[in-house]
C-alpha cells in the first residue's frame, strides 16, 4: 500500500501535497499533544506551511518552521509523541520539497506502531486513511 500511495503522490499539485500531508499529522497529533499541549512550535509549523499553501511565506520560512518541529521531537520523552512530532515536522516541510510527505506517512505509521505495540490491523487502518484521503484529492480533480 505504501508503494500505490508514493506513486499517487505525484499525481497532485505540490500544495495539495501539502495539505494531505498536514491532514495525515493532524491525525496522529492526539499522540503528541498528551506530552506538548498547544506547543507553539507545532502551531507555528502549521501555520507557516498554510501561509506557504496561500504563497505567503517563503520555503525557507516552512524549512526552518518544520526544523523547530523537529526540535519539539527531540524534547519528547515519550517515544509514540517523539514519533507523531517527526510526521508533524515532515508534513510541514512539504513546503520545502515533496518527499517530506511520504516520510509524513511514515511516521504516522510508526506512531501507530508505538500506540499499538505492532498491531497490524492499526498499521493498515492508517495506510487505507492515508490512502483514500490522497485519492480524495486526486478524484476532486486537484491535480498537477
């Protein structure tokens, strides 16, 4: 499944990429937020990746945003909140460049993984997410 949802990746417009990828790490965020709630680092990455969505922040304001994300991972002590911090500081570096957004899913997977001691089922249901949000994108017709 990941090998279809990276293929279908190039099927969509960079900033739809974008926005995918921020949906994929809203949805893990319940698993950093029990550890950092309302961090201003988090908020500043979505943000600056939405104003970089309307082109009004530059990509290097998203790389450095999605950086000081990476800095909220390495305060975690919590191994499943440090993971879903590195899908958040992925998914807003897709800004910067399009295969953040697969390292997104990644880490929303390892998320899952640490949430559910390897449960399988938990990893495909995120997979099948992940996937169907994308070809919403692709089928609504917001492509390259």
């Amino acid at each position: 499944m990941r090998q279809e949802i990276e293929k279908n990746t190039d099927l969509i417009h960079q900033v739809d990429l974008a926005k995918w990828a921020i949906s994929i790490a809203k949805h893990v965020l319940p698993y950093l937020v029990n550890e950092f709630p309302d961090n201003e680092k988090i908020i500043k990455g979505f943000k600056t990746n939405e104003l970089w969505q309307r082109g009004e922040a530059t990509v290097r304001q998203v790389r450095q945003a999605g950086f000081e994300v990476h800095e909220v991972a390495r305060e975690c002590k919590d191994e499943t909140a440090k993971a879903a911090a590195r899908a958040v500081g992925q998914a807003v570096g897709v800004g910067h460049m399009r295969g953040h957004a697969m390292m997104a899913t990644d880490y929303a997977v390892k998320t899952m993984n640490l949430a559910f001691s390897n449960d399988v089922n938990k990893v495909t249901e995120e997979r099948e997410w992940q996937l169907h949000e994308l070809n919403q994108y692709i089928k609504n017709g917001k492509s390259n």
